[in-house]
C-alpha cells in the first residue's frame, strides 16, 4: 500500500489529530510523541495560559535541538574532510615515494643477476 494514502490518528497534548504523510504510520506516531512530549515538557517547567503559546515555546525547543545538530553534523563533516585530506596528501606521498625508477626502491633484478656472476667466476676460479 502506497505511504502517501496512508492515514494516522495520534494524540498530541490531549488532542486527536488525523494525519495523512509520506511516512508509516508507525513513524508519525513517533514524531507526534515526540512533539507531545515536549509539549508537556513545557508545561512542566512553566505555568502557561493557552496551548498555543506551549506548542510555540516547544516548537522554539525542538529548532534549538535541530540547530544543535545541523551544527555538530557540520563541524564533524570538516573534522572529517581534514582527515580525508590529510590522508590524501600522505598517499600521494608515498606513492611519489615509490614511483618505478625511483632510486629509493633496490633494482630487484640486479641483485638476482650477482649471484649468478658471482658462481661463475668462483667455478672459473677452480678450474683454472
């Protein structure tokens, strides 16, 4: 069945609410506790006189909760690029490191040649 069609009745702040949405109904439900919660959270901490100024400072509340973590999801994606960075800068390091060629890297194939040049001269050696 089609999300869109779907049709969810929550209670938020003693208040049947009918919501049509995108998401399952499980999910608005969430979303609707949530709010309830901090709707009542809000007349936990204050006397107010009307459920509108509750809903607005809850409101209020959850926009501080979404600014907190837009700001903590965007320093952590610069800490996170400087990591990347860092670790580009140090692969490309060593690979300049170990270009073919390089003199930093032994010639493998010289030092399988030697023996081989030195047997022969130890058998002339012998013989002569």
């Amino acid at each position: 069945m089609n999300n869109r069609n779907e049709v969810t009745r929550v209670n938020i702040f003693g208040r049947e609410y009918t919501i049509r949405g995108a998401g399952s109904p499980a999910y608005i439900a969430e979303i609707a506790h949530y709010v309830d919660m901090k709707m009542r959270q809000m007349t936990d901490n204050a006397t107010m006189a009307s459920t509108a100024k509750v809903a607005i400072f809850a409101a209020l509340n959850i926009a501080d909760e979404l600014y907190q973590k837009r700001e903590q999801a965007q320093e952590q994606e610069e800490s996170l690029a400087g990591e990347v960075s860092h670790l580009t800068d140090r692969i490309e390091q060593v690979l300049s490191e170990t270009v073919p060629g390089d003199q930093s890297i032994p010639d493998q194939s010289a030092a399988v040649q030697e023996p081989a040049a030195i047997q022969q001269k130890s058998t002339s050696d012998i013989s002569g």
